[in-house]
C-alpha cells in the first residue's frame, strides 16, 4: 500500500477492494485529476500479473471497449477518467450498459467541493450525470485518515461490484463513483498526512479482510418457483397448445440452450430463435422471413408466447403479435419488456430453473396428448420453405450482395468463433441470412440499438476471448468509431472486420421513407464518400477491398489464420441491396401463400 499521502491511501484501498471483489481489468483514460487512482492500479498490476490496465486516449471508445470485454468474459470491468467533460463521454456505453445489463464499474476522478461551482477548470457538475442509467451512484467524499471513513471505503467498494453484477435488487449494470480529489495528486510525501499509529489503531481500516476476500459483499441465490406456481404455469400452458417459445436478443446464461430446447419438446411449442439469442441449430430461425406472409399469419393466432430476453429485432414477429394482441406473452427476466402493451405477465425466475421445472412438470404430469402437432409442423413447414427460398435466391447472386455475405460467413467460419455484429442492417440481415450448423457466438450491443462503439466494443470483447472474431458493420457504424482502431494497433488484437460500404444509411432504403426521393438522399441517405483505405492503414490495420465471391472466401480464411486487425471492405450499390432484398421477402411470401391459406 502506498502511504505516502492521504490520497495514495485512499487509491490503493479503492484499487485492492475492486481486485477482492473480482474486478481484473481497467480502462483507463489520461487526465490529472485521476492520477492518485491510476498510480494506484498500476502498483496492483505490478503485484498481480493478473489485472490488466489498458490505456485509451478516447473516452467513449474506452468506455465500448470495456463494454465488449465485460460482454464477453461476463465479468465485471473498471473505467476511469479524470474530471470534467471526459465522464460525459462515457454516457452512451452507459446506457448501452444499462438495457443490456452489462457490469461496468465508472469512476470519475472530480475537484473538491470547495473548487466546484466557482469558476474552476474543467469541473462540471459530475453528481448523478448519468441519472438513472446507473444502477447505483455515490459521491465517495474526500479521502479521511480515520478507521472509521477505510472501513467504510471497502465496503462502499465490495457492494458497489456486488450491485454492478446484479447481485443486489436490480439487475446488472454500470455503477458510478464519484471521488474528488484535492492536491496533491502525484504520489509525493506529505508530513502528518497520513497517522503513525493507523495500522496498529485500525487494522481492518488498512489490511481489509484477513482472508484476503472482499471487505463487504452481496451474495446472490438463484430464484426459482414453488411447485405449485409451476404447476399454475403448466396448466396454462396445456390449455393453450398453439403457443411459442421465443427467444429474442439475449446474453443467455450457462446450460439455457439446452434447458429452453427440453421446454421445447415438452410443450410441442415451436423454437424461435433470434441470431442474437441462441445457436440455432434445428429451431425456427426464419420467421421474420415466413411472418411476412399475411396468410401464415392469418391463418396462426399465437394464444400463449414464452419469451426469453428482449423483444427480437424483427419487425414482421412484432407486427404479428399487435395483429392478435389477445395473445397472453409470458416475459422470462425482465419487468418492463413488451412494446406491443398486450397482456403480459414478467417473470423474475432464473431462466434456466424455470424451463427446467417447467418441462420435467409437463413430462411427468401431463400427457402430451393436449399438443397441436400440426400447429408445430406447419411453423416448421414455413421455416423450410425460407431457408430454401433463401438458400437458392443466393444461390444465383453473383453480385456483392450484403445479404449473401452471411450466407457465405456461415459456410467458412470455424466452430466456437464469435460474431459482432452492429446495429442497423447488418442485424437484420444476419437475422435473415446467417444460419450455420456449426456452433457460433453472436454479440451485438441491442440494448439501445445504437451504431456508436461498434468498432470499439468489437476490439474489447477480441480482446477478452480466445477465440476467431468477426465483425460486421455498415459504412456510418465504421466511420462514427474509427478512434477505436488505435486500441487494435496498440494492443495488437486480432479481429477481422467486415465493412459493408454502401455509402450511406442503407436500412433507410429498406423503410418507407425511402419513397419520398425529393429529400431521401439529403437527409437519409446520407451519402459520405470516404475512402477508408488509407484511414485503416494510419492505424496500421491490413485494407483490402473485396473484388468477388471467391476474393473474399479467400481472404476471410487467411483473415481468421492471421494475428492483428484485418479490414475487409465489401462495397455495394444501396439500391440495388434494395432490390434483391425485397426480391428474396417477394418470393418466401409468395411460397409461403401457397402453402397456408
């Protein structure tokens, strides 16, 4: 611990509780007023080969990089910054944070009290900045030499990580300190700044838990149902045998595939699996396709949805649950999760418990003489009508379509690799076209949709893995973070990303909107221009343009052999993507009509 001064105390404190409580890497973004906490993790580090300290001069690719980081280890990471302006930078990831439920611990380094208010520089207002999009905020106050203030800074720290990884009431999420800092912030000496007697006067105070865990915790059980409350479900279940299972954008916890596939072939339920969600193997993953045809939809009123995770990105699945809103949707882990305002009931259960409680009760209990079969049969009907409308319309492009690049991904990627994919068309379409037999991890930052930090959270989270990472994202997502590309040159992380490039805002093309031409380009469209080569190179990434099909299975392959940060630019027309997309939709509603009726 370093001694020399008040605030050298308090930092090690706050660095050696964070570490106790399971926290093992930090952003860390440059400023003075932060410097007694970033000497403080750097003395950890030197003692624990373990913490990891990474450096970003951009607040707001530090704050996405850790975000892919936490996503991917899900576990709990650290970002820090001085005062004033930067902790506004870290807002965007925050919210990101908050509706995906990702644990971020933010410190914000801030003056005094007595230099706040009056002129200062570069002080703003840091109480409460990020309102509720924090699961828990606390001004820490400055440091004191007193037993009684330690104590109280451990076990502000160990519950602080406790609430971030939702072991508290809330679920997980971001969590905000705030500590001002008077001078001096260097690690310098100052005479009686620090009592002679206070390890021997306050040994918890200086040395923490003696066993070496966190001074102060938050131990969590997991929640499940009595059996009655099972037995209530089940019932509801077997008087509504035309129901689906859905699972929508999701960080599915361990064991749910699994678990949710069982409930599954105990309910006779249809499988819906959003790419985001779950591997899709065997399960229905082409209903936003099939549920664009007005006859299946017509002709199939859900009366019971199980749905696990957010609200799936297709809009077709949406359209279809507000065309038959008597519906009754049981929403698995989340309490405010349905836009369509039907009839839903929320359940705060473990996800995993549940279906597993809920299938062994049907197969125990009930007959599975009380399944529709043939409503089963037909969603799995639609669904290979799709995927074979699908497979041959792609079959015959021979254009760079952005649509068949998931299509091809899905032939040359490896087992157990990872996707990110950005928000906007590309989700969309790996939705749509993505389907592989082989076993492949999908992330993507849906909780509020946003294209900021795409690149950044895509290097976090190829940081934090071992294994081949793909990323896929538009031209506007690419350009709104090319600052995180110096995180791939200084960390030297292997990710290769896809950029589609049809200069400009191609899901806009794909909306309405786009029939009013007299101000769709100016406003929407938004064509750029930009080459991107020579921008990658500056951050000594490897450019290549993509000629044709068999260019880039080729370097796709070599891409996911090689260490550092490839960039594979495929460009296309937006109007003639367009055009095919709504070519392929055309043709699955058209098969699907003649099949229901």
């Amino acid at each position: 611990m370093n001694t020399a001064n008040r605030n050298t105390i308090w930092a090690s404190i706050v660095a050696e509780e964070l570490y106790r409580s399971g926290v093992r890497t930090v952003c860390v973004s440059p400023g003075s007023r932060s410097t007694p906490l970033v000497i403080a993790f750097a003395e950890l580090r030197d003692r624990s080969p373990d913490f990891q300290i990474l450096v970003h001069i951009d607040e707001r690719s530090s704050s996405f990089f850790a975000l892919g980081v936490a996503k991917v280890q899900k576990s709990p990471v650290a970002l820090l910054c001085t005062s004033g302006t930067a902790a506004a930078n870290y807002y965007p990831a925050i919210i990101e944070a908050y509706y995906s439920q990702i644990p971020l611990i933010v410190l914000t380094a801030d003056r005094p009290p007595e230099m706040r208010d009056c002129g200062s520089g570069q002080t703003i207002d840091q109480i409460n900045i990020y309102g509720k999009h924090v699961r828990y905020f606390f001004e820490v106050g400055t440091p004191e030499m007193i037993g009684f203030r330690l104590r109280y800074l451990r076990s502000l720290i160990g519950r602080t990580v406790s609430i971030a990884m939702g072991k508290g009431d809330p679920p997980a999420g971001a969590v905000h300190l705030n500590f001002p800092f008077a001078d001096p912030m260097p690690p310098f000496p100052v005479p009686h700044d620090v009592p002679e007697d206070l390890a021997l006067s306050s040994p918890e105070a200086m040395r923490g838990n003696p066993s070496g865990a966190a001074y102060s915790q938050i131990i969590a059980g997991m929640r499940a149902f009595d059996t009655d409350t099972i037995a209530a479900m089940a019932n509801q279940i077997i008087s509504h045998p035309k129901g689906v299972l859905v699972v929508g954008v999701y960080d599915a916890p361990i064991g749910f595939l699994e678990a949710v596939r069982h409930l599954a072939r105990a309910t006779g339920y249809p499988l819906l699996i959003e790419a985001t969600g779950a591997h899709r193997h065997n399960e229905i993953g082409h209903y936003d396709s099939f549920l664009r045809s007005q006859n299946f939809c017509n002709t199939h009123v859900p009366e019971l949805v199980i749905r696990f995770g957010a609200m799936p990105t297709s809009k077709s699945y949406l359209l279809w649950l507000q065309k038959h809103i008597s519906c009754q949707q049981i929403v698995v882990g989340s309490t405010n999760s349905d836009p369509t305002h039907g009839l839903t009931q929320a359940l705060n259960v473990d996800p995993v418990s549940l279906c597993q409680q809920l299938a062994h009760y049907l197969e125990n209990y009930a007959q599975s003489i009380w399944q529709d079969k043939q409503w089963r049969l037909d969603f799995e009907l639609a669904e290979s009508i799709a995927e074979h409308t699908i497979t041959e319309s792609l079959e015959k492009i021979e254009e760079l379509f952005d649509g068949k690049v998931y299509g091809e991904l899905a032939q040359i990627l490896p087992e157990d690799s990872y996707i990110y994919v950005a928000s906007s068309t590309p989700i969309r379409d790996l939705d749509t076209f993505f389907h592989c037999d082989r076993p492949v991890t999908v992330l993507a930052n849906r909780g509020a949709n946003g294209i900021d930090g795409t690149i950044s959270s895509a290097l976090g989270a190829a940081w934090g893995c071992d294994r081949p990472m793909v990323l896929i994202c538009g031209d506007l997502a690419f350009y709104h973070d090319l600052n995180g590309l110096l995180a791939a040159k200084k960390y030297h992380i292997s990710l290769t990303v896809i950029l589609l490039n049809n200069d400009g805002g191609g899901i806009f093309n794909l909306l309405p909107i786009a029939k009013f031409t007299d101000t769709f380009e100016e406003f929407f469209g938004t064509s750029h221009g930009i080459d991107f080569a020579p921008i990658v190179k500056a951050y000594d990434c490897e450019y290549t343009l993509i000629q044709d099909w068999q260019h880039f299975h080729t370097t796709l392959t070599n891409s996911l052999n090689q260490k550092g940060t490839q960039v594979l630019e495929i460009r296309s027309d937006r109007q003639r993507n367009q055009e095919l997309h709504f070519t392929i939709w055309n043709q699955i509603i058209e098969n699907c009509d003649r099949n229901f009726s």
